[in-house]
C-alpha cells in the first residue's frame, strides 16, 4: 500500500508503474510486463504511439500473441525508450517475484537499458 501511496502522489513526475499478479497469467508474464509498460508510456505520451503503431499495421493482432510477441514488444519497448523526445520516464514493475516465467529475460533487459538510458 505504501508503494501504491507513492507512485499516485509521482505520478505527474512521469513515473508508470506495472503489478504482476501470480494467480492471473495474462498479466504474470514477460510478454505482459512489458505490453502493460508500453501502454503506459503511450497512454502518457500519446506521441510515442507511431513506435507501437507501424509494427501493429503489418502483423495485426498476432505481435502480441504468437511465439516471437516477447521479441516484438521488447524491440517496441527499446524504440519508444530512443526517442529522443521522451523525457526521463521512471518505471515501476512490482511484485515481480510471483512470477517465473521469463522473469530472467525482463531482468536482463532492465540492466542492459540502466546502463545507457534516462529511464530509471
């Protein structure tokens, strides 16, 4: 509750925050972690979505959904986090232990992106 308390009262410095959920596995993924971030972002920069929107417009629906979804929202992730016109955006994934699967892969991606970009 105390985390929920501080990211509402940030929440206009830009900070997004994601809750994993073990018992519900469309939102204990990989895969979800990253779509809910993304969302995020956009929903807060509306201008970030063409980063969303021309991989959306040639595979449809299925980016999200078949084998290589971790690939496409990852590369859509590290597009939206380049451009330049993105302020310091600050992330907060919780509760990150309920879950197992793919927990490495988003774990790596954090300390390959902390060491060369604004987000935190």
């Amino acid at each position: 509750m105390l985390l929920c308390g501080l990211i509402n009262k940030l929440k206009n410095e830009g900070v997004s925050a994601y809750f994993c959920q073990a018992t519900d596995v469309c939102i204990n993924s990989t895969t979800a972690v990253m779509r809910g971030l993304i969302y995020l972002l956009i929903d807060s920069r509306p201008s970030l979505l063409s980063h969303l929107q021309k991989r959306y417009n040639r595979a449809g629906r299925q980016l999200f959904e078949n084998v290589n979804a971790w690939v496409a929202v990852r590369k859509i992730f590290l597009d939206i986090l380049n451009n330049p016109t993105l302020l310091t955006p600050y992330l907060v994934v919780n509760t990150l232990d309920k879950y197992q699967t793919g927990r490495s892969k988003l774990l790596d991606l954090i300390t390959f992106r902390s060491a060369g970009s604004q987000a935190k």
